[in-house]
C-alpha cells in the first residue's frame, strides 16, 4: 500500500505565523493605549511628622477648653466689639477672600454639571411688518394683502460626552480640592484681621494706660519736690 505523503506549504505557515504576530502587536498596542488614558492614582496627602501635643501644653496660662468663635468678646469692652464688627463688614482683604469662595463653588458647579448632559436651546422671534401694497379685485389684482405677522423660531441641542477615561471625575474632584482651599484660605484671612485688629486695640488701651501712670508718678515727685 502506498503511503501517501503530506507536504506542508512553508509559505501558509508563514501566512498564518505573520497574522498571529500582528493580532498580537495589534491587542498590545491597543493595551498600551487604554492604560494610557486610564485614570490615574487617588492622590494621597504627604505624611507630615507633627506633634500630637501643643509643645507647652503642661503650662498653666494655657486652657484645654474650646475658644469661642466670638473670643474677642470675653474681654467684655464694647468698643473693641464695634472695631471688630466693623473690620468685619468693611475689610476690602476679607471680601476678596469671600468672593473667591463664591467663585471657587460656582466652578465646582460647572464641572459637576459637566458630567451629565448637555443641553442649549434658543429661540427668536421676528415681527414682520409689510405695507399693503395689493391692487383692488375690480382692476384686475389681488385684494389681499400681507400685515404683520410673527415668525418663531426654537433650537434644542444636546449631547453627552461619557466619561470613560475620569476626564469629569478629575475635573469635579480638583475643583472641590479648589473649593475647600478657598474656604481655608477666607478662615486664615479672617483669623489673622479680627487678631490684628483686637492686638492693636490692646497695644493702644496698654499704652494709654502706660501714659497716665507715668503722668501720676510725675505729679508726686513734683509734690515731692515741693515739700
């Protein structure tokens, strides 16, 4: 019996080795590409070494209780009251500060809507105003004729881009970081006018009350001499 010989074409094994290697290359660049717009890392603050206590806090003129937020008030002195309500209302430094909050959670909003879809519409409205120019029936015209009349005209659009890759996701979650900095940056603002505010009034009642002991020791060494 004759065996029958199987030839194989180097040529289809070569054909079928080649479309392997480019699905392959095909499936790692297209891998490549999507981790390439993946979203990055969750950021993750620094580790700071910071003291769990105050570096004093075993001195006695120190106080564990919670500061009130209106401190200025224990000092009981209605003028100081009055200096720190109006530094506070009338401060240009401290409004900037607020309105930077505003701005801060206004652009909070906008990348929050971002993330759903979009959608515009417009309208116009026309008057149109012909004069009647139409020529009488019994000469041969037409007896009608165009007056005012109104064109409307309305215009919706939407669209909705989804986010595959963390685009908005990035975008709401760095504009909230924004935000919230804003925030600090109007209670750092704040803190440091009512606290100038309130030293230079006590470095002003100190010095006053400086200025009429020295005025009193001066009346009794004069009464001093005088004897």
């Amino acid at each position: 019996m004759a065996r029958e010989a199987t030839v194989r074409s180097p040529v289809a094994g070569v054909g079928r080795f080649s479309r392997r290697d480019a699905l392959r290359g095909f499936l790692g660049v297209a891998g490549a590409s999507l981790a390439g717009c993946m979203t990055g890392p969750d950021f993750t603050p620094p580790v700071a070494p910071v003291a769990d206590k105050w570096l004093e806090w075993r001195s006695k003129s120190l106080k564990s209780a919670e500061t009130p937020a209106d401190w200025w008030r224990l000092f009981r002195d209605p003028v100081l009251n009055r200096l720190i309500e109006t530094a506070y209302s009338q401060n240009l430094t401290l409004l900037s500060a607020g309105t930077k909050v505003l701005e801060a959670r206004a652009e909070l909003g906008v990348a929050i809507g971002e993330f759903y879809p979009q959608m515009q519409t417009a309208s116009a409205a026309v008057n149109y105003d012909r004069a009647s120019n139409a020529t009488p029936a019994s000469q041969g015209g037409n007896s009608m004729a165009l007056g005012n009349f109104w064109a409307d005209r309305w215009l919706v659009q939407s669209s909705w881009e989804i986010d595959l890759w963390g685009k908005f996701r990035r975008g709401i979650e760095s504009a909230d970081a924004a935000y919230l900095g804003s925030i600090a940056s109007y209670d750092d603002v704040l803190v440091t006018l009512l606290s100038d505010v309130a030293s230079a009034y006590i470095g002003i009642r100190t010095l006053e009350r400086q200025i009429a002991i020295a005025r009193a020791n001066v009346a009794r060494q004069r009464e001093s001499v005088r004897i």
